[in-house]
C-alpha cells in the first residue's frame, strides 16, 4: 500500500503549503527510512539577487537527474531553502549535485567557508533517515513551525513566495510517496623521477584517453566535511546586464594583446629548481575590471560572468592567432566548453598548427563542465580529434576528491592551494588526497595560485611535482 502526503484539492490559495507537505512527508518515513537520504539546503543564506525565480529553476535542474532515474523529491520552502528526500541514491551522486549548486553561488558575498571543523555546515545539512531519523523529523517540524510563526506575524522579509510550486518541481508526481511495498525491512603507476620524462610525457601529440580508474578509486566514497557559513560585508555592487552590455560595447576597441598574461607551470622536485612544462595564457579579470568597468564586482553573478569569459575566449583566440613568432614551449588557454564548439576556436586552432607541432593544452573550469556534461563530452571529443590536450581548472581539495573521473576524463587536474591546508577538515583528507594523486599520477596534478613556499611544500607532502603561482615564477 503506498502512503500518499495529504492535499486540499480545493481552491490554490488553500493548498497546503511545501512546509506541511514537508512534514507530513517526514512523519511517514519513520518506518520506512531504509536506504533514503536527504540534504537541507540553505539557501536562505544566499544574497537576494541570488534568490530570485530562475535561480530556482536552475538549481531544480540540477536534480534532474536524480528525480529521473530514483524515488527522489524536492520540497522547495517559502524562505527558498530547499529539502531533497531520495531512496537508493549514490552518495557520490548527490555529492556531486550538492558541489555544482555550491559552484553557482560560489561568488555570493553572504557565506564563506568557516574554518572552524566543529562547527555544523550553514550551507548543507544531510541525514541518514534510516539513522537519524529524530533528528531529521525535529529539523523538519522546526521548519515548519518556523513557517507558521512568521505567517502569523507577516515578517518574512523577502519574500520571495513561491507561488505555483509545483512547476518548480523536478519531479512529475506533485504528492511524494514512500513505497511501502519496496521496502525491505529486514595498481599505482609509476612516478617520473626524471625531469624530462615529464616534458617528453607532454610533448607526444597523442591521444588523450587517461588511465583506467582503479578499483579502489571506483569504490571510493567521499566524505563531504561540515563547514559553517557566515554573513561577509558587500564591497561593491555586482555587475548585471546592463554592465556587461557596457563592457561588451568596450571590449570591441581594446587591444587585448595588453591584457594577455603568461604563467608557468613548473615541475618542481624536492632540492631541484622548478622546469617549466608548459605556459598559461590568459586574461587578467582584475586589470579588464579596473580600467572598464570599475566600482563593480564582475565574477559576483556566476552566468552573466560565463558570458563574458566567453567574449575573452573569442578575442584571445584572434590575438594568439595572429602572433607574429613561433610561441616557445607547449601553450595553454583558459576556454569554454561552448567556445570549444565554435568556428572561432577551428579557426584558430588551425592557426596555432602552423606555428608550433607542440599540443595545445585547453583548460576548463569545473563549473562549465558539469554545468551541461553532454556538451563537455562533445567539446572533448573534438579537442581529442584536434590534437589538444584537457585540464579541468576551478577545484579545491573538496572538488577534486569529490570528482568522479570516470566521465570527466582530463590529462590535468588542477586544485588551487588554501591558506587554511592545515586546518583540522582538510587535515582530515590528507590520506585520501595522497592516495587519489598517486592513482592519477604526480606528472597529472598542478597545485595552482601557489603564492607561497608553504603552498609548494604542503604540495610535495601530498607528492604532487607540477605547481603553477608566484612563488615559481620568482623562481624561474
């Protein structure tokens, strides 16, 4: 017999509200939490540019999936947190959905990660329903209460009522059931010592089909560590379409040769000087923000930040294609899947082949990849076909763990270094971070934004040997 949340059928204004659905959904779980989940997503949190309706849908449709292929359903509160409650779904698949919505509103100025490991997440709670049952009904009576409360007194401040839920819902059944009659109660490679292994490695124009993924590796479960959230000061207002109209309108007359920057990375062994293996060319945000569109935060609305990075791509493409000399060593630029996909980048490609036999390496952020992983895959099968070779840019030590390389296969993944290495949650991975390295390869990994010595040591404790920051650039 399935056991259905109850609905007024009556008019839309009695319906009852996702918080009562909520509850009344939690209440019938206590004897059937076997092998459901659910998360608590805060996103009250966020500013309120970041809580607006498309929001809503983007962050839906990252769930998609989940509520394609599982007995999954999303409860979407009136302050805009969200509740997702699934059976049998991976804890790597809904990590990985949890790290992409993280990705979107990573630039919000209302959290920052709390470096305190004892702290409860602000951002995302998760419970086993089968073990914390208690917990998870007390949460979900508080919600609704809550819900009550601020009814009853009319301050819910932004307002941001969503009204007509039920189109919101990634699901197609409007009443979340739980199926009571389906529940059961009852090899490391090798690591190049030589230097130059490294450069010969690289400079084979080969395929760019990574190793095979351990076992272990498959078997790997990630535990994602509670982090606290806390409100931070505005610094300034965050630009929006009509500044990036602006600023698009101003890039059309800039010589964007001035604005192109080089960086190395370098293989850097313990007691050797670094050699650089290849050099990144990309375009410094914080000069095109300064001297064109001062006063405004450009990275602060995630999409409209994708739009003009994929403006740069065209313009960068068009200035390196028209180089007049032979670039030295193996290059590297930050793009865009869809730029990827353009004629612009054959164009350009075709281009750079005839200045230099030497592998283009094309560098993709985390975040544009797992934004639409259908297109990530045909952009990488036609950068494979054109003789370019990946790296998957935009990680932390969270993201890279978290990452399922059976479906992103790259030749480098690059994970930016934190001050806050030391601290007790990160500490806490060292072990599965030096196991993850080794499975990949030390030749595979780049320790970016590396602006110390520390960042370079705490590298080579973990045994990464490619590392890319200031501190080698003083080096070289």
């Amino acid at each position: 017999m399935n056991i259905r949340v109850r609905k007024d059928s009556t008019a839309k204004q009695s319906r009852p509200s996702q918080e009562e659905q909520l509850l009344d959904y939690a209440r019938q779980l206590k004897r059937h939490g076997k092998g459901r989940h659910a998360i608590h997503l805060r996103l009250s949190n966020l500013s309120r540019q970041n809580r607006q309706p498309h929001h809503r849908h983007m962050v839906a449709g990252a769930f998609n999936s989940l509520i394609r292929n599982y007995e999954a359903h999303l409860f979407w509160l009136n302050n805009f947190d969200l509740v997702f409650v699934g059976k049998d779904c991976g804890l790597d698949e809904i990590n990985r959905v949890v790290l992409q919505i993280r990705l979107m509103f990573k630039d919000d100025h209302n959290i920052a990660v709390e470096d305190d490991p004892d702290q409860k997440d602000g951002f995302c709670d998760w419970y086993d329903i089968e073990k914390n049952y208690d917990d998870f009904l007390k949460q979900m009576t508080y919600l609704h209460d809550h819900h009550l409360k601020l009814q009853e007194l009319d301050e819910y401040p932004d307002a941001q009522n969503p009204t007509d839920i039920d189109h919101l819902q990634a699901s197609p059944e409007a009443s979340p059931t739980p199926d009571t009659d389906a529940v059961n109660d009852g090899s490391t490679p090798a690591i190049h010592n030589n230097l130059q292994d490294m450069v010969d490695h690289l400079s084979h124009a080969g395929s760019t089909d990574t190793q095979p993924v351990a076992k272990e590796e498959a078997e790997y479960s990630f535990h994602i560590h509670r982090e606290d959230y806390k409100p931070k000061a505005k610094t300034v207002p965050p630009m929006g379409p009509a500044e990036l109209d602006k600023l698009e309108r101003a890039l059309e007359s800039v010589d964007m040769s001035t604005l192109i920057r080089e960086q190395k990375a370098c293989a850097l062994l313990p007691g050797e000087n670094p050699h650089p293996i290849f050099t990144e060319h990309y375009v410094s945000i914080d000069e095109i923000n300064q001297q064109i569109l001062p006063g405004y935060n450009l990275q602060h609305d995630r999409w409209l930040f994708q739009r003009l990075t994929r403006i740069l791509d065209r313009k960068v493409m068009f200035s390196l294609s028209n180089i007049p000399n032979t670039p030295h060593g193996v290059l590297s630029i930050n793009v865009n899947v869809d730029s990827v996909l353009s004629t612009s980048f054959s164009q350009f490609r075709q281009k750079i082949q005839h200045l230099t036999h030497k592998p283009l390496i094309l560098e993709f952020q985390l975040f544009d990849v797992i934004a639409d992983m259908k297109k990530f895959l045909d952009a990488q099968e036609r950068a494979k076909q054109m003789g370019c070779k990946l790296a998957l840019d935009g990680m932390d030590f969270y993201s890279f763990l978290a990452l399922d390389r059976r479906f992103i296969k790259v030749d480098f993944y690059k994970i930016a270094w934190q001050e806050n290495f030391t601290s007790h949650h990160i500490a806490d991975m060292h072990n599965q971070l030096i196991s993850q390295i080794r499975s990949l390869g030390p030749e595979r990994v780049i320790l970016c934004h590396c602006d110390s010595q520390k960042a370079v040591q705490d590298g080579q404790k973990l045994g990464i040997h490619l590392f890319q920051g200031y501190s080698l650039d003083e080096l070289i």
